[in-house]
C-alpha cells in the first residue's frame, strides 16, 4: 500500500476520535443542560413555596397583632379603626375584617366591605386554630382573595368570633412576577401555577392576561387538568415531563399538597424547544467547523502526500529502523533543500538534546502560571473584601432609612391627631373649669373627682406635646428659663409619683445661668429621666439632680463652643451595659419589654437638639447612671411675669370678639370668658368674623381672639383683615394644630400671643390681662 494512502488512511484515523469526542461532548452538554433546568424548575418551585408560605406566615403574625386590640378582641364597631391603621400600609391584602361568632361583620378595614355570613367564612370559624381557605370571591372587590381566618378568644378562651386577612391574589400574581424580574432569560420564561386544595388555580406566571403562550387561557376560575392534578395527589416533591395546555412540552418541578404544612400546590415549568435551541445551534455550528477543518485536513494530506513524502518517508523509516535495533548514533540525513522532513530529521537528532532544556522551560511556566494565579487569587480577595464593606455600608443605610420611616409614621400619626385631639382636651377642660368654679367649697369630693379630670387632660395634652416633640413636628418656644425653678418644681409635682423607696436629692448652683428652652418641654425632659431613674431602681433608691454651669471652649461631641446650663440626673439603679448604651437614644429601643415604648431617651435628645443643646450619657453597670442634659446660656432678661408667679388680673367690661369654627370649643371659651367679666361676640368662622368687623353695631371691640384652623379664612388672615380695617385692638390666636407655617410669613407679626389648647381659665385670663393692660379701650380702632 502507497505512502499516500497511508497518510490519506491516518488521516481518516485521526479524525474519528475528535468525531466521537465531539458526539460525546453533545451528548454530555445536554445531559448537563437537562440536569441544570431540572435543578432551576426545582429550586424555583421550592423558591415560590418558601414565598408563598412566607405571606400566609405573614397573614397569620397580623391577624394575631389584630386579635390583641381590645376593640377587636370585644368585636366592637370601632375596631375598624385599628383594622385600617394596620392595613394602610400593606397592598398585599384586599381587606382585614372581625366576624362575630354567628357570622355577622363586626368591623372592617375598608368601608367596601359588607354583608354577613360569606360562604367562605364557616370552614375558617370552625377550625380552632388559624387556619387558610380557599379562592373565594367577595362582593365588592375585583380581585378574588384567599382568606386567612386567626380566632378571636374571650378571657375563658373560648372562641369568640375570627378575624379574616384577605390577601389579594391579583397582588400574588403580580409579585410572581417580580420574582423573576431582571433575572436570566429562561427563568424569565418559566410558567408558574399555584393551586389550593379544591385544585384551583390562585396564582400564575406569566398572568392570566399575559400574550406568553405558557400557559396562556387559564383564569382564576379554571381547575388543575387531570395530568396537573396526579402530580399534586403525590407524596413527595419531584420533576415530571408531559405537553402543556399550549402543546408545549414542559419540564416541571412540582411541590405537592403533602409535601407543604399548607394545602397548596405548586407547579414551575420550563418549555424543552427553548431550553435546548441554543444548544442545538452550538452544536450545530460546531458540527460544520468540524467537518469543514477535517475536509481540508484531508485534501492538504493527499496533496502533500503525492510531492513531498514518500522519499523523505522512506529515509526517515530507515533510520527509525537502526534506532529500533540500538544504533542509537545513527542520525536521520538532512536534506540540503529546506523542507518539513529535513526540519523533521534535524529535531529528531537534536531531541535528546532538547529534553533537558524543554524539562527546565516547562518548569518555569509551571512557576510563571502559580505566580499569576497567586496576583489573581489576591486581586480577587481584594475585591471581596471591598464588597463587604459596601454591603455592611448598605445594610447601615437601610437600618437608618427603616428608623427614619420610623418616625416619619409616629411623626404622620400625632401630627393628623394633634388638632382634633386638642379641640377636645379643649372643651372637656374648659367645662371642667366652669363647673369647679360653680361648686361650692364645702363639696370636696367633688372638687377631687374634677380635679383628677383636669389632671388627666393636663397628660393627654402633654402626651400629644411629646409625640409631636419626638417626631419633630412641634414647634418649641424656646424662652429664657430659671432652671433651678423648673427642677424645683418638678421634684414636688413628681415625688409622689416616684414613690417612698427612692429619695430625691437636689443641689442647685445658686449663681447658675439663665437656661434657653420651652419649659413644658424640659419639665417633659426632667419627668421622662426621674420615671426612667424609677424604673432602675426596682428595690428603691437615691435620685439626685444637679445643676451647674458649663463651659467648652472647643467642641465636643454634638456640643458646640459656648456657655451651656447643665443638668445632672443621676441613680444608684442598675446601670446599662456597653451594648445598651450603644443604643440608648435610637427611637423605638426599650430594655423594659412590652410595657416600654422606646421614646423616653430618645425624646430627650430630640428636645434638647432642638433646644440647641445635647444629652450625655454615662452608666456603669450595676452602679447606676448620669444623664446630662445641656442647654444654652442666654442672657436675654427673665420673663417678668414667670418672676412674679402671680396672675395677672383682667379689666372689666372688655369686648372679646370670639371667633371658632368648633361649637364646643367656642362655647366653653365663651363661658370662660363670661366669668372673666367680659362681653363676648362668638362668630363660628373667619366669614362671619369680617361681617362683625365691619359692622360691629353697638359693640366696641377690644380683643380678637381667633382660632387658627378654620374652614375658609384662616385665623391669621382674620387677623390680617382687622389691621386693615383699622382696628388697634391685641390679637391672641388660639390653636390646637401641631405646627404652623413658617411664622416670618405676613401676618404672624400682628399677633399679640398664641395660646395652645387645651388650656386652662388662669392660662387664659393671665394672657388676656396681659394683652389688654397693653391698649387702652380709646385706642381699639381708628379712622
């Protein structure tokens, strides 16, 4: 046999293993592929399970946090109150309702809500534990829902009616989808279906109304096929193949009803054509790389063949054949012209030669190639290193930007409360007032029952105060302070409140500054550190309360250069560890479990923030604690009616123009005033109060005392309109709002004070007889 078909046969020879690898490669590329989308359906329907498990867990902890409300525990109509403040800020839920035993709604977070005894509701209330429903529809809302039934008990335990968490299932579709948003295409692709246990379909990716073929023409009315419902009638969780309601073959992870703690089926499915056409076509391509390489192999061979290789050939075999017998001296001839064969013979003689030197090369590239991956080893660790940071810097963020929505909702709530809530501590306090003046002194029991009203007013007013200080939407009025006084008066109002067991210890400065602070906001200050202190000291102690000056000719901390006042509140209780003092002032923090709320310290940094000070802490476990709180030196003169302490009394027979748009309000003020030994004009709006003022008749107006939030004119554009028409008289706004514009804006300036409800007689009678000792009656209006 020739030389050529020799070469032209190894050729052929040689092709065949890279043929077979080739084959194999293919064969083993989509068996890993298979096994790859077999592992993605899976981990996407155990994703969507875990999911889906994770919101009925959810439903389940906020029907329980319903069930707490005393309102709804007592199924009272006014639980749809706290229904609704807990489903504002959750979409996820078409409604949370409470149902009576019988069936019957007793309240409901959204008004849509009506009719009693649904048909859902008897498998939710006989079970005594929460339990999940089925698809179910409810008048009045679009979406179908999947109820979530928790049961209400009565102090014996006995089941008293059940609270329904409605999740909205157009929600659930549509969060399906989020899931898989921004990720790889063919996750992108998967069809999805989830199924309650009377097999019909709650859930679905792409949705019901999607163009995507997948699936597509199934609704929340349709019910498993019989293929779809032999896969969840099965034990354990598992893959399956089987053509779709489409015609397209699926490979589907399922998950069915035995295998979950709840009655749900889930089914993910990936369409094989897609999976595999990439595939294929890689294939392919390389199918016809290879069979063009191996054709031109073949052609090249034969050519070479028949110029070059057989003589060449032959002088090469002979002297492989003396090699073969141990002439190992015997060297290949080198043919003069320079050709493969010559530069084949002269490599052949110099291969011993050469194995010593490729041996040292090979190791240098050995070295070369570990020292390349030891700089990208630590490259790459490097950049870990710098991805952790940023993920510990993110995470910083977040929890920073949940505190904030923190407060802004505490800040939302008190704020939308504050107006309506102090209009009537307002009235409830001005009648109380008027109906303790009308008693007799002789009647005590009386005079104590009221006063444990006013005092009650007193802390519903101050409650309010402090959310609105802690969520920053109060506006202080920051006045020049005796602090010793303040301290003072603190300590004798709170003694008894602290009780027997702890004893209060004062050491005042007697040369200390004037302090810069809104005083009912410091005594909240004072009050929250004494409670706290209280607390700490579960077997009694000494609390004791300091006052100095404060110097910093530099900065520290939070405290900028500058003469402060500093207050010391200091306990011999149990002190705080390094870890809590770490969190001491953050909102919401509390050692004291259920019964604290977390706004105590950190209402007192906020106060003395926006006081234009800071607080100091200092604790040492099981020795007790120091709180500093520092205020701003000011050298602005003392109030001469807070030196007094004496209220000053009203001239008689003034005219008091009464404008407010809250009849109880109005008329408790106005009954006030009456006692005061005034002559009262009400008006019930700014309308009616520019009628009056243009037309007094025979009244001679010498005070305007308006409310600042009223329907149509606002109690500064009142006052405004007075000034125009050339009235002189004092102007006192009245006001239960939480905060006011900005005061630079036009009109503010025309004000002669602003008096916050609820306040009390004396409140009111000292600052009308302040106002009107200013101007004489002759001088009420002019022109």
């Amino acid at each position: 046999m020739t030389v050529s078909r020799h070469l032209l046969i190894v050729a052929l020879l040689s092709l065949l293993p890279s043929t077979a690898a080739g084959l194999f490669t293919q064969f083993s590329l989509q068996t890993r592929r298979t096994g790859e989308l077999s592992e993605l359906a899976m981990r996407q329907a155990e994703l969507s399970e875990a999911d889906l498990l994770s919101i009925i867990d959810t439903a389940r902890q906020l029907g329980v946090i319903a069930t707490r409300f005393t309102e709804v525990e007592q199924l009272q109509p006014e639980c749809a109150q706290q229904l609704s403040v807990l489903h504002t800020r959750l979409a996820r839920y078409a409604f949370l309702g409470a149902y009576r035993r019988d069936g019957t709604l007793a309240c409901s977070s959204v008004p849509q809500l009506a009719g009693d005894n649904p048909p859902w509701l008897p498998e939710l209330a006989d079970d005594e534990r929460s339990s999940v429903g089925q698809l179910a529809r409810q008048p009045g809302f679009n979406a179908p829902i999947l109820p979530i039934g928790t049961p209400i008990l009565d102090a014996s335990g006995q089941r008293n009616g059940t609270v329904i968490i409605a999740i909205d299932l157009d929600w659930l579709n549509l969060r399906q989808g989020e899931l898989r948003h921004d990720r790889t295409q063919q996750l992108a692709r998967t069809a999805l279906i989830i199924a309650d246990r009377g097999r019909r379909i709650i859930a679905r990716h792409p949705p019901f109304d999607a163009p995507i073929p997948l699936g597509n023409g199934l609704s929340h009315a349709d019910s498993l096929n019989d293929t779809e419902t032999e896969l969840a009638a099965r034990p354990v969780a598992g893959l399956a193949q089987f053509t779709g309601p489409d015609g397209i073959d699926l490979l589907t992870a399922y998950v069915p009803f035995a295998a979950h703690r709840e009655p749900f089926y889930v089914r993910v499915g990936l369409s094989l054509h897609a999976a595999k056409a990439e595939i294929d076509a890689i294939a392919l391509r390389g199918a016809i790389l290879v069979g063009a390489v191996s054709l031109i192999a073949l052609i090249l061979a034969l050519a070479v063949g028949k110029a070059f290789l057989r003589r060449p050939t032959e002088r090469l075999l002979v002297a492989a054949q003396a090699w073969r017998i141990g002439d190992l001296a015997r060297r290949a001839p080198v043919a003069e012209e320079v050709s493969e064969f010559s530069r084949l013979a002269i490599a052949f003689n110099k291969m011993a030669a050469s194995l010593e030197q490729r041996a040292a090369e090979r190791e240098r590239a050995t070295q070369l190639l570990e020292q390349r991956v030891a700089e990208r080893t630590a490259a790459l660790s490097e950049s870990n290193a710098r991805l952790h940071v940023e993920i510990a810097e993110r995470e910083k963020t977040d929890a920073a930007l949940a505190q904030a929505h923190k407060l802004q909702a505490v800040g939302g709530l008190a704020s939308g409360i504050a107006h309506d809530f102090n209009n009537l501590l307002a009235t409830i306090m001005g009648n109380l007032e008027l109906l303790e003046r009308s008693l007799e002194p002789a009647q005590e029991r009386m005079h104590t029952l009221i006063g444990r009203a006013t005092g009650a007013v007193q802390r519903g007013a101050q409650l309010t105060s402090r959310l609105l200080a802690f969520s920053r939407r109060h506006r202080m009025v920051r006045r020049v302070v005796d602090v010793n006084q303040v301290v003072n008066d603190l300590v004798t109002l709170v003694a008894p409140t602290l009780g027997r067991r702890v004893t209060i210890e004062t050491r005042f400065d007697p040369n200390v500054w004037p302090g810069l602070a809104d005083p009912s906001q410091l005594e909240a200050v004072l009050l929250n550190l004494a409670l706290n202190a209280r607390d700490a000291m579960s077997e009694g102690g000494k609390l004791t309360i300091t006052t100095q000056n404060k110097t910093f000719t530099v900065a520290e901390g939070t405290a900028e250069p500058g003469d402060y006042v500093r207050i010391d509140v200091t306990d011999n209780g149990t002190g705080m560890s390094a870890e809590v003092m770490a969190r001491a002032f953050e909102p919401f923090f509390t050692t004291k479990g259920p019964a604290g709320s977390g706004l105590g310290l950190s209402q007192v940094y906020g106060i003395a923030q926006q006081s234009g000070g800071t607080v100091r802490l200092h604790s040492v476990l099981g020795q007790g604690t120091t709180v500093s709180v520092l205020l701003p030196r000011t050298t602005a003169p003392m109030d001469d009616a807070a030196i007094a302490g004496a209220p000053q009394r009203l001239p008689e027979n003034r005219t008091v123009l009464l404008v407010d748009d809250d009849p109880p309000v109005r008329q408790a003020t106005a009954e006030m005033l009456l006692e005061f030994g005034c002559t009262v004009v009400e008006a019930d709006s700014g309308e009616e109060a520019m009628r009056i003022l243009r037309n007094p008749g025979d009244h001679t107006l010498g005070l305007l005392m308006v409310d600042y939030a009223m329907p149509g004119l606002t109690g500064v554009q009142v006052a405004i309109a007075a000034r125009n028409l050339g009235y002189k008289f004092p102007i006192l706004l009245i006001t239960g709002y939480a905060e006011f514009r900005d005061p630079s804006e036009p009109g503010f300036d025309l004000l002669g004070d602003v008096l916050r409800k609820p306040f009390s007689a004396q409140d009111l009678e000292s600052t009308l007889a302040r106002l009107m000792s200013e101007l004489p009656v002759s001088a009420v209006r002019s022109g």
